[in-house]
C-alpha cells in the first residue's frame, strides 16, 4: 500500500444529473475511495472527499474535472458561495503518512495536466503558493468569475498553469496543498444574531481572534438560535479544545451559553485525541494506542 | 473481508524464552494481527493482544495456548497477579461489525479445542459464563492454581469444558466474550496514599461508585504521588468522562488535584469519540465522520 492522500475537489454545480456524472468519471478509477460527497441549491457547489494513493487519486480527480469543464457553463451560474470556476478548488490534504510535500507535488501535477487538457488557467493556493498573496484563496478569488477576465492579465494574477485568459465556459481552477482542515459550527443560547456576531469577530483571525480561525455568525431560523461557523485551518497549531473554550469564554460575557455543536464534513483523528488528551490531561493516547486505527495500519502494510 | 475480532489472552509468565515461543506459535498464522504484548516480572504475566478474522484468530490462539501449556509449570509460579493456569484468560472482543454472540461462539470453540488437545479444564466467564457467579473472574478464579484441585471436584465449579481435575502444570483455563475493555490510571497530587484509596473507594462498582468500573490506589513513589488504576469493563454505559469528572469531585474533597492520566493498554476509538461529543457537547460524531476510519472501513470492503 502507498501513502494516502485525501482530495476534496469543490464543483460549481448543484445539478443532480451533472451531479451524476462528474462523481460517474471520478469513481470509474479502480481503487479511488469516495468518502463523501454533498451539494445545495443556496450555494449552487458540490463537495466531493476522495481518498487513495497518489497517482490514482490524481486520476480520478483529472476525470472528474474534465467532464465538469465540460457540463458546467459558469456563464449562468449564481450561488452564495465565491467561485472562480467550473472546478473551483481542488485541494490535495495530506493524511497518515503522506506530506505536504508530495500533496503539493499532486496538486502541480493535477494544475498542468488539466491546463494541458482542457485550456483552463490554474492558480496554486495554499502551500503550494508561487507568491505569499496566492497562499489566501479569498485573494486569488476576488472579482469571482464575472472579474476573471479583466483580472487575469495583470502581471502579478498570471496563472501558474495554462493561458492568461479566462476559459469562456469553465473560468479558471485554483489548486493546492494544504494541511486538514475542521469545520466546527457551535450553536448558541441566543437569537440576537448581533451578540453571535460579536462572538464570531472575537474567535476570527483577521479580527483579533485565533490564529488559523475563520468564524461567521448565521441565524438558524428553525431552531430559533445563533449559530457560530467556524473553520479551523491548521489544528495541531490551534487545536480545537482552545477554540471552543474561548467561544464559551466570549459567550459568558453575553449571558449565553453553548447549545450543542456538530462538524461540518470531517474530521481528522488527530483533532479528536487532541480534545480527549485536553479534558482528561492524558499523556500517552496517540492513533497507535487506538485499536481500530492500530489494526487498520496493519492490514496496509500486510 | 469477514468481520474482525480482538483477542487478549493472559499467559502465566514472563520468561523472555518462553515468551518468544509463544508468539512465534501465535504468529506461525499467516493473517493474525499482532497488535501489543507486554509482560513484566512483578505480575510474572505476559498480556497479548491480537486482531483477525474469526477462525484466523482462532487458529492463533490455539497455536500459542497449547504451546503455553507445553513450556509452563505452574508448581513454581509466583506473581503478583491472580491466575488459575498456564493460560490464564483467553477474553474474545467485538471489534467493528462483529458482535459479543460471535465472539461467545469462538470462546466456546477455543475451550472445546483447547481442552480437547491439552487436557486442561476450561471455565467460561463474562457474556459466556454458564451460570450467573461464573460471570465474574475473581469468583471464578478465587483458590488461584493453589486452590484448584480442592475446589474443581465442587458441582457449582464443574469445568465448562475437559475433565474435573486440574492439569498438573498448566492448571486451569477461563474464556469467554467480553466488551471491550478500558484501562485509564490518573495520577493526583498527593503522596498520601489513605487519600488515593479513598478515592478509590469512592469510584468502585462494589464500594458504592460507578457500575462497571474497578479502581485501586497505588504509590507511584519514583513521581512522589499517588495513581488512581482503574478499569472500566462498559465504556458505553459508563463513559469515561463520567469516571474522570467524578474522580476529579471525589478529589476536591481532599483538596487534591488531577496531574495527569494515562491509558493503560489500547482504548477503542468508541470511548474516545465519546469523550469529545460530551466535553465539546457535539451531536454528529462517529466514527464515519473520522476520516482515518472511514478509509479503512472501505479499504476492507474492497
């Protein structure tokens, strides 16, 4: 078995039969995992998590990227979520024993072939950034496609991959490494979205909160409470206990409380034993003392 | 892949010679899992821990029981430890799909076998027993080896399988199917070791504490403090952080503080998962959530 490597392409498209198709060409490579795949009408984007080793994950990816080229025409497309392209974003995520290094190796690979094949300009985001500009993707996206094509030519916005125009169709692709990321969204005891608001801008990076942290409060009508959306980029640097004992620590100074909370998508192993290893100041639990993930390296390695 | 079973046999000793025939007997079958083995002289007790398809492990256990018979003599054992034989305790463990009724039927089909080859009466404990005292291992184990051929020959301690005598040198055996099992020692901040039993008192199933849960006081005298050993035989009706946090009160009362915890063998990824939904009050985790296993639940369906 060859080190493993997680992608999780996002697709701008929320048709079932386009849907259909794209994960059709991704999963018609032998020995590709799909872990998981998701999409909605509001942001109009599917989310697909696909795991396998390197060059088959490569492939499918490749795939399933050509044929959303192909069915997608960004020229109508409207959603709540910025977006460049056909295929927005393909980040390649490191797990088990894989690097960072050789995601990155993946993600220039998988930047080149599609260019090649499909005349789409590809931007390298994240680790695998060619400036320190490109390494924040709310950067390389801004104008979203309807901006591309005046955006594209500058010098410092030349793509990495393929041509310095926009695709007509299919807008352009940003791809990269980058470390797992946890979606964490918090629920709170409150419906004045003003209070979460104030608790969000607290945890948020660029606002004086948490390095790594990304947060945004949204009302959740149905159950009559604030929620806090949060995003965790790097949580071995910022691990999630921390994160959630400083939003009940904001929340206090409102009188509110913490509700429940859920992840949204998955979650790294790592990030759980982390918070076992907080509450209970364990010492010595790691994945090899964790008897599922003991017997699953072995069966990799037999 | 068929379903995966753990098995955690005790062996009466702990001969580095010995040891090694007895794994490599273990081990002499292609497709076993050897996840842990640890023995120390003050128990005089070797403790192994394998995984593998049923009839797989099965064939393992067999293999190193019968070898452990051959090389043990129990009339010149000492240790620390309880034991009844040469093989101590075979316990068979659900692990992933599988249940505690196919786990009882491979203890059965151990004891039958082993009996069979070796002569050695065998007792059925936990899910397994056949007979509500014969549940519980201190009662079943109570005379030790020393005690055996005295008390063998009672009609309420007729062997579940093999004659109604003890081996001359092997002793006799217990197996059954059991839930796995979590070992979790927390060290306090004291050196007064009447506060550490105390406590322990205070969290022990038959001294009024927590169902399911055994806990002792020791000194730990190279630390300067006192560890709380415990061991907890149904995390899911009796979560781990419902032990901690009631060890933690117990400890206030003496003005004694928790200054670390260790897991004591290998926890199951269930008690882990656990311990995050409730201290990040989280509804959607398991262990499809966690990538790491996910992947290898797929992988062993492929």
């Amino acid at each position: 078995m060859h080190e493993l490597v997680e992608c999780a392409p996002n697709f701008s498209t929320s048709d079932p039969v386009t849907v259909e198709k794209i994960l059709d060409a991704i999963t018609s490579v032998r020995g590709v995992l799909l872990l998981d795949h998701s999409y909605d009408d509001y942001y109009n984007r599917l989310v697909v998590t696909l795991a396998g080793e390197g060059r088959i994950l490569l492939q499918a990816v490749l795939r399933g990227a050509v044929k959303a080229a192909e069915l997608i025409d960004m020229r109508t497309h409207k959603g709540q979520h910025p977006r460049l392209g056909a295929v927005d974003v393909v980040p390649f995520v490191p797990i088990a024993d894989s690097t960072i290094e050789s995601c990155s190796e993946l993600a220039k690979s998988f930047g080149r072939q599609f260019s090649a094949t499909c005349d789409v300009p590809v931007y390298l985001y994240a680790e695998s950034a060619s400036s320190p500009d490109r390494r924040d993707i709310d950067w390389t996206r801004e104008g979203e496609y309807e901006g591309l094509e005046e955006r594209i030519s500058r010098p410092d916005r030349k793509p990495d991959f393929g041509p310095a125009r926009a695709h007509p169709t299919a807008g352009a692709t940003i791809t990269g490494a980058r470390k797992p990321m946890v979606g964490f969204n918090v629920n709170i005891s409150t419906h004045d979205l003003a209070i979460g608001k104030k608790i969000a801008r607290a945890l948020h990076e660029k606002k004086g909160g948490l390095v790594g942290v990304r947060a945004m409060a949204a009302e959740i009508p149905k159950m009559g409470i604030v929620q806090i959306g949060m995003s965790i980029y790097d949580y071995e640097r910022t691990p999630l206990y921390r994160v959630y004992e400083l939003l009940k620590l904001e929340a206090q100074r409102h009188n509110v409380s913490i509700v429940s909370s859920e992840f949204n998508g998955m979650a790294p192993l790592g990030a759980i034993l982390d918070v076992a290893n907080y509450y209970l100041r364990v010492t010595n639990l790691n994945d090899d003392r964790i008897i599922e993930t003991a017997i699953c390296k072995r069966l990799q390695n037999q």
